[in-house]
C-alpha cells in the first residue's frame, strides 16, 4: 500500500506503523496537522453527513454503554489506551469522558450532539480495503448444579491454579509485549494441556458448576459466556476467565473437513444440532480444539467483556485490539442474518480468537436459548466502520 498523507485542519494526530516509520516513532507534529497512513491500514477522517443512519439512530441505547467504558478509561494510567496500531491519548479521553459523566446526558438528541461536539469520525481501511468481515455471537444458557450427580457431571472449570503467565517484556523491555500462559513442570515452563487432557483431569483448577451437557459447554466457551440455570431454580451468570493458551480450532472447520457437515450447514445453531446427535463422534470433534476457556462466576447485568464491563445486545462489538482500541466508538455499518441493515453506534469492548484484522467485528445480540445462537450464528456479513477519534488527539507508531 502507498503511503499517502491527508491535511486534515483539527487537530487529529496520527503516526505511521511499521519498520520504515522507525525513524519518527518519538516525533510530535505540532504544526502540521496531518494525518499519516500506516503500510497495513488507513484512517481517513470524514464527517458526521457521511454516516449512514446517523441522525436516526436511538443512541439513547448506546449511553451505558459508553459510561461504561468511560468508567474503565476513567482508571486508566498509560499515555495511550492500548497498544493498538491506532492510539489514543487516554488523558484526552479521560477529559471527554469526565465532561459526559457531569452533563447526565439521558436523550439520543443530547449525546448524538455531544459526540458531534468532541469526536471526528474516521473511515478504517484494512490491506487496501474499507470492507470487511463482520459475524455475530451471544451469551449462550445451560443447565448446572453446584453439586455433582448423575444427571450433572461435566465439570465448568475454574481459572486453574497452576496456570502460569508471562510477558517476555518484563524480561527484555526491546521486546514487543505480548502474554503467554503456560505450567511449570521441573524447573522448566511448558505449554500448558490441551483440551483433551483437561477433560481427563489434569490441571488443578476449581470446579465451579457441573453442567448437564457437555456441547453444552463448548458452545459456552466459545461464546466465552452464558447463563446458568441452576437445579434450586436461580439463575447464575459465567463468564471467561482465561484460557489454556492453545491455539483456537473452530468447530466448524473441523468438521467441514471431514465432511460431516455440508457447506451452508456450518453456523453455530445447524453445529449445535448436529453435536447433540452424534454424541462420542461429537466429543472427539470437539477435542480437536485444543483451546480449553476457564471460566468465573459473576455479578453483573451482562457477560463481561474483554474490556471488563457488561456487554450490552446490539451496542457492543468484539475487535482486534492490534487496531482497535478497546473503548473506542465505533459507527457501524453492516448486515445481519437476514440482510436486515446495521447501521449504528457501537463500542469496542470486546475481543475473540477469530476476530483479526483492521477491519473486523463480532456483533454482540444479547442473552437467550438456541433460537438466538442459530440467529447470531448465521451473520457473516460484509460491512465496514468509522472510528470516532477525539479532536483532540495523538496516535503514535506501533512496531
């Protein structure tokens, strides 16, 4: 890709990424106030007109979502809010987000005028293009007890204890930062197990429910959440916890390689089904997936998100966070299941194994039983979003 550079007359701040943008890593443009494209993705700054949608979205749905997040990057102690290729200053955001908590705004009209007043929408391109993939998922339900019996027997794991992480840069800071998990055996770390030999007990980690159905399980670890319906009739929401550090195989793959399922049968609700019918051949697909996901039990008003605050159906989205910033408002313009438009304010407040690219989303729909999972499960839509960066900004090189 070109490097290209755009005037742009606020001041919206943005370095180059990459090896031959070494050399200005550190630099400050003060006077220029340019826009500078990265080698892998663009940032182009447009305006508000230019957002399908924008005047008729309620965004009255998409105030506590954006408080919550305010309320996390309210705490935030780094110069910048990630180390995302696009980075923004947190003390601008802090400021932003510190003038909305003393406003009160309640009504779509009042906060689509605040958004306007402190945000500058810019297109993101990926590799070239501003299209790219969008999907869906949701918090899936399961039957569990907090004591083991015959009918509840498939344990729902814990973050386990001797689960071990690291990041090589705590040891050689010119190294990128980046975490890995894995187990002590001897003097030595080592990956730790698999899926399969989780299943067959290694590992300590604590048991917190026992569900009834081990797809059950799965489906919940890969939506990373879901709600529990216990046998003494409450409720409990899981959510994730960590994970085993292997890398993520989808089901779907798998099993389209084998040719057990048809191409067009591959979304979540048709695999659901098909597990549940082919019992030991089910298991030993599903084991297949080396990645195992530790879950917790928790207290809030949705699944808790990678970010760290409830994910709200419909406002928020999963990201790749080498991109995106999580916090980050998002207009987002794509299809659901059955090409109905979304054209809306969203938040990054999410991240996923599969979600990778500038140019990438998973689509939270909210909590419910198979009905949702086959509906979230058949969105694989084409789109594309615009990043709401304060005027007030800097975004520097990540390498």
């Amino acid at each position: 890709m070109k490097r290209v550079i755009f005037t742009f007359a606020l001041s919206l701040l943005l370095f180059a990424c990459g090896k031959e943008e070494e050399k200005t890593k550190e630099s400050v443009i003060e006077k220029t106030e340019e826009v500078v494209v990265v080698p892998e993705v663009e940032v182009l700054p447009t305006t508000f007109g230019a957002l399908a949608n924008w005047k008729n979205d309620d965004m009255s749905q998409a105030i506590r979502a954006f408080a919550d997040s305010c309320a996390k990057i309210s705490g935030e102690k780094g110069e910048y809010l990630s180390n995302a290729m696009v980075k923004i200053k947190t003390a601008n955001y802090q400021a932003i987000c510190r003038d909305f908590a003393a406003r009160g705004i309640l009504s779509a009209d009042d906060f689509r005028a605040f958004l306007e007043k402190n945000f500058i929408p810019a297109l993101v391109v990926g590799n070239g293009s501003e299209i790219g993939k969008f999907t869906s998922y949701y918090e899936s339900s399961l039957n569990a007890s907090y004591h083991k019996s015959d009918k509840y027997k498939y344990p729902i794991y814990g973050r386990p204890n001797d689960l071990i992480e690291f990041n090589v840069k705590d040891f050689d800071e010119t190294q990128p930062s980046k975490r890995y998990v894995g187990r002590v055996k001897g003097q030595k770390l080592v990956p730790y197990y698999t899926r399969a030999e989780i299943e067959a007990g290694a590992g300590d980690a604590p048991v917190l429910l026992w569900g009834d159905d081990p797809v059950d399980i799965y489906v919940m670890q890969i939506q990373g959440s879901a709600v529990a319906d216990l046998d003494d009739g409450r409720k409990v929401r899981v959510g994730y916890a960590d994970n085993n550090g292997h890398a993520f195989k989808g089901i779907g793959s798998i099993l389209l390689s084998k040719g057990l399922i048809k191409p067009g049968e591959a979304s979540m609700g048709k695999i659901k089904k098909w597990l549940k019918k082919n019992g030991q051949l089910a298991l030993d697909n599903m084991a297949e997936n080396k990645r195992y996901v530790f879950h917790r039990l928790v207290d809030a008003e949705g699944p808790i998100g990678a970010q760290g605050v409830p994910l709200r159906a419909g406002r928020s989205l999963a990201v790749d966070r080498k991109y995106i910033p999580l916090g980050a408002l998002l207009w987002l313009e794509t299809t659901g299941p059955d090409k109905e438009k979304i054209e809306k304010l969203v938040v990054a407040q999410d991240i996923g194994g599969a979600i990778k690219g500038a140019v990438r989303g998973d689509y939270f729909w909210g909590s419910g039983k198979d009905d949702v999972l086959d509906y979230a499960g058949r969105m694989n839509s084409e789109g594309r979003y615009f990043i709401l960066l304060p005027k007030q900004t800097g975004v520097v090189a990540d390498d």
